[in-house]
C-alpha cells in the first residue's frame, strides 16, 4: 500500500502566501511598464487635442503644436543704471545696431534668431558689405564672441578697437547704399544655363517642325501647274545622272 502523505496546514499557507506575493510583484511590474509607455508617450496619458472636431481643423492643431519646437527667440541687450561702464553690453548693443542698419539695406538681410553672427556677415559681403576685407568681420566676430562669452576682462580699450570695426562696417553699408548693388552678383550656375539652352534647343525645333508643317500645308494646297510638274521631272532626272532632262 502506498503510503499517502497529507499536506499540513503550516506548507498550505506558505503556498498561498507565495502566490499572493507572486501576484503582487505581477501587479506593479505591469503597472510600471503601462506608467513607462505613457511616460516615452509624447502627449502622455492625456486626452487628444481637439478631440471630436473635424478631421481638418485637428491636423492643423498637431502641425502647428509641432511648430512650436522651432521658434526662437533672442531677447535684446537689457538695460542697467551703469552702461555707460559695462563695456560688454555696450559692444552687444553697437552690433545690434548695425544689424538693424543692415536690414534697412534691404529686407532680404535679415539675420534670424540665434543665428550664426559670423556667417551672417561673411553672406552680407555680396550686400550691404561689399568691398569689406573679410579678415575684418572675422576680427569683428571675434570681439563680439570675447565680449560675450570670454571670461577676461573687455576694458574701455577693446571697446573702442571694436566700435573703429562697428564704423568702418556703416561706412560700407552707406557707401554701397549710394550705388546700391545687385544683392547676388554671382553668375547662374552651370545647371541653369544648361537647362535654358535645352529649353532653347526644344523651343527652335518646335518652331522648325511648325514651319515645315504650314510649309507642306501650302503646298498641297496649292494644286500643280504643268509647268511645275515638268520643273519636278527634270530636277527628279538630273539627279539620278540622266543627260535627257526633257519631261516625257
């Protein structure tokens, strides 16, 4: 007979206990990764913006929601008490003032917000800047960036080197506000003059194929004289090597 072992009640309650515990570790494993998804989610667990309005209006919501990411915007120089000595905010607002003189040239000068102050000058050198030595903007950029950024000290002597830059720069820009340049005076690229003189090629054959079109339309509408088929005949005969010319 085989000897059938009864479980107690102390190995029962452990048993219970464990799958409760079990249960449990289940529970929050699955609600962190739920919190997880949602988190990594980029509306989160929220209801949807514009939710039960037209399709239209909802997809103009999310592209301009999705826009906002983009804007930027670069506050001016604040103002203190003591600016008569605080030689860097005077050097941030003369540059100010010369990109304002800049855009007054023409509006196709404008340089956007948080842009790249250096690369702004150098692409104004076809503009407003044309004749500037381009060593001078850069010595320009490098005083603006030292006296923006550097940690030693922008004395009264290094402001003044800057502003000899700032109006040499505004001398330029009136100058050439007199003769007023073209603001891009670079020859079209090698692709633009290849696809005009294609559009040429296309537009002379087209006005060749028309020409020799109303040129056969004249002829069969003109009806042939006997003296124009025997012409015909005897230019056919001289063609081919005949000495007899004379129309049969």
């Amino acid at each position: 007979m085989a000897v059938q072992q009864q479980l107690s009640g102390t190995i029962v309650v452990i048993i219970i206990a464990m799958a409760v515990q079990v249960c449990i570790m289940l529970v929050i494993v699955v609600k962190r990764q739920i919190m997880r998804f949602a988190i990594r989610n980029r509306r989160g667990p929220h209801t949807h913006i514009g939710q039960g309005a037209p399709k239209v209006l909802r997809r103009e919501t999310d592209r301009q929601l999705e826009y906002v990411a983009y804007i930027r915007h670069e506050p001016k120089p604040y103002e203190l008490e003591a600016d008569g000595r605080n030689y860097r905010v005077l050097a941030l607002k003369e540059l100010r003032s010369l990109e304002e003189e800049i855009a007054t040239y023409s509006a196709s000068y404008l340089r956007p917000p948080c842009g790249n102050m250096r690369s702004f000058f150098l692409n104004c050198i076809h503009g407003p800047l044309l004749g500037v030595d381009t060593h001078r903007i850069h010595l320009l950029c490098d005083d603006y960036e030292h006296a923006r950024h550097h940690y030693e000290n922008f004395d009264e002597v290094k402001f003044k080197a800057f502003k000899s830059r700032i109006e040499e720069m505004r001398e330029a820009i009136q100058r050439n506000r007199q003769r007023k340049p073209f603001p891009s005076p670079l020859p079209p690229s090698t692709s633009r003059q290849k696809k005009a003189k294609v559009r040429r090629k296309s537009e002379d054959k087209a006005a060749a194929a028309s020409a020799a079109a109303a040129a056969a339309g004249e002829r069969a509408a003109t009806p042939a004289t006997p003296d124009s088929k025997a012409a015909m005949l005897v230019t056919t005969t001289a063609n081919f090597g005949e000495t007899d010319s004379t129309p049969v």
